[in-house]
C-alpha cells in the first residue's frame, strides 16, 4: 500500500529545530501501519531534514553553531550573494546534511531509537 500526503510545517527561523511531532501529527493514518516505510523530502533549497539527538537542546544549538563555523557567511569566494549573505551558505548546509530521510514504521509507529528524533534545519529563515 502507498499513501501519499504533504505536510506543511510552520515558519522556523534559522536553526535545528525538533520537529518529530509535526510530523507524526501531520500523518493520521500511521496508527494503521503494522509495517513501513515513510519517506520525507522537504521541498526547500535551503532546508534540510536529518535525524538527531532529540533529549537535549544543547545538541541543536551546538550543531547549529558548528554548522555557521564550518560554512560561514560572506566567504570571499561566494559568487551568489544576491539574496544575502546567509543564501549561499545555506544551499551548502542543505547539501552537507540532505533533503530526505527514509524512516522505518512498526506497529503504528515510527521505528526511531530512544534519543532520536526528527530536525528540521532551515538554514534562513523560512
């Protein structure tokens, strides 16, 4: 069986936020499913999804902050800088972490370990 559905998440400004509860309240028919597979794709080009940490907020913060070290504004080599100086940083972040995730489903639920949970990463804010 496949199902398709969109899921609208509300603004976020930059940062790592959890988002593991928009998504499983943005699917109503998940307690149905004895076994599967949910498949996310943000459609975004400067957002990104990746599974984390979900207990400690320092987590996020810490990522957030390694990401702007790692991939920092205004680099003298950026040519796309139009839309400002957090753009082309951010479509660099969203291609470091990734668009999509594949995530197991058990028993009506989502298969994630413990500590883990959904982060969504705007990387402007959207």
């Amino acid at each position: 069986m496949w199902f398709q559905t969109t899921i609208s998440l509300a603004a976020r400004k930059r940062g790592c936020h959890l988002v593991t509860r928009d998504i499983i309240d943005g699917l109503p028919g998940l307690a149905d499913v004895k076994v599967g597979l949910l498949h996310l794709f943000i459609q975004h080009t400067s957002a990104s999804l990746t599974i984390n940490e979900n207990a400690d907020p320092d987590v996020r913060g810490d990522l957030e902050r390694h990401l702007n070290v790692m991939v920092p504004e205004n680099a003298p080599y950026y040519e796309h800088t139009l839309e400002g100086p957090d753009d082309m940083p951010a479509h660099i972040k969203s291609v470091l972490i990734g668009p999509s995730l594949s995530l197991p489903i058990s028993n009506g639920r989502l298969a994630l370990g413990t500590w883990q949970g959904i982060y969504l990463t705007p990387e402007k804010s959207i």
